[in-house]
C-alpha cells in the first residue's frame, strides 16, 4: 500500500524557519495538502494542491513540491504553530488516499 | 457557514458493527464536486482516511479496510453514514467526517467535525 514518510519531529527557535518535509512515490504526478492538529483539535487544512494557501491560512505558511518530497515551511515560527501535522495525498491510481505518519513542530 | 457533527456509540463490542452518521450544513452532496470523507485517529497515532463518498454516488474506500466498510448518503437529511463490521479493540479512535472535493478540484477535507471518540471494548 502505498505511504507518505514524514519526520517524528522537527525543532525550531521562535522566529526561525521550519521545515517539514513528506516523501511519497507517486507526489512527483500527485498534490500534496498539509494539515495542522493541535492538541485535542480536530485537524486543519492550512496547503492544498502543493502550494495553496486556503483563506484566514498566515503567509508565513508556504509550502512546494519537488520530485518525491514536498515540503511545508513556516517562516517566523511562533510557539501557536506548535502542533502536528500530516502531509495528505492520493496515490497513482488517485482512488487510495493517505497521511503521512504526522510531525510534531516544536517551537521553544 | 459550513459545519459537520459525528454521531453515534462512544463504546462497542468486538465483534459488533459500528454505525457512525455525520450531519452538516452549509453545502449540500447533491452539488457537483462536493464529497464528505471519514478519518480516524486512534489515540495518540496518526491520522488514517477510510472512506469517501461523492455528489454523484460514487464510494472510495481504504483497500485495507474495504470489506468491513460501508458509506453511504441521505440527501434530504444532510448526513453520510458509515458502517464498519466486526469491530475489534484495535480500531479504538476518535472518528472524524469532514467536507472535500475530487482530486485536483480546490481544497480538500477544509471543514472537519470535532471527532467522535470509539472505545472497542468488552
């Protein structure tokens, strides 16, 4: 079945960069979305189709794709962005969808 | 404004069938391109899609889930139904349903219900 890899975690100071990256075979022909879980919340949307920001999402948000990765970045981290989140796409068929295994941000 | 709320048993059986029903407003499943989605999230692990249905009827389902899964939808009534068989103590999670659209067609799963918790236990 197919999958999409993410890291456990990723660690940043407030205000630096982070970076979350999500590999997946078939991301090359296929979209990626982002969402963002925090605590006990029912998860939120912030990229879809690889780079789209969904409105009220900060530009700080920014995301791409490049070959089997895409990647999220939040510019400026904050200690609010702290949360999970999970990469999400289909796979070649575009009938299977997945999340990733999830990464957690921490900002401190 | 757009809102989806799951309903069902917080505790089951193994063994039993688990039959969850998401209500919304703000969109109707009879537009074209509108589809409703089921996730679940055991406790403390990752989120995992199980189901989709679309406007036009068609059912998507997770291929390892496929035989013990069934969505289905009341128009008239806003909701989206989803059954699952032989419940074990493994699919113990909070169960989502959530609003998207068709590969490529805007943004997907935008708006989530707050969660259903199911405990699987005897």
């Amino acid at each position: 079945s197919y999958e999409l890899t993410q890291p456990p975690s990723v660690s940043v100071s407030p205000g630096q960069t982070a970076r979350i990256t999500c590999s997946g075979d078939a991301l090359p022909r296929k979209y990626a979305y982002w969402f963002q879980q925090k605590s006990r919340q029912a998860p939120v949307l912030v990229i879809y189709e690889d780079t789209k920001r969904p409105s009220g999402i900060p530009e700080r948000f920014f995301a791409f794709s490049s070959g089997t990765k895409a990647i999220l970045s939040i510019s400026g981290a904050q200690v609010d962005d702290e949360a999970d989140y999970y990469c999400y796409s289909t796979d070649s068929s575009g009938n299977q969808w997945v999340f990733g295994g999830g990464t957690r941000l921490t900002v401190l | 404004q757009v809102t989806l709320r799951e309903s069902g048993p917080a505790l089951v059986k193994p063994t039993e069938t688990l039959t969850l029903t998401c209500t919304f407003s703000g969109f109707s499943l009879t537009t074209n391109g509108m589809c409703v989605s089921w996730i679940r999230q055991p406790p403390g692990k990752a989120l995992e899609w199980l189901a989709r249905i679309d406007w036009d009827g068609d059912e998507y389902y997770n291929t390892s889930l496929k035989t013990r899964l069934t969505v289905s939808k009341d128009t008239s009534k806003n909701q989206v139904v989803l059954t699952m068989t032989n419940m074990d103590p493994a699919d113990t999670a909070t169960y989502y349903c959530a609003r998207t659209r068709p590969y490529g067609s805007g943004p997907a799963l935008d708006f989530w219900g707050q969660g259903t918790l199911v405990t699987v236990s005897s």
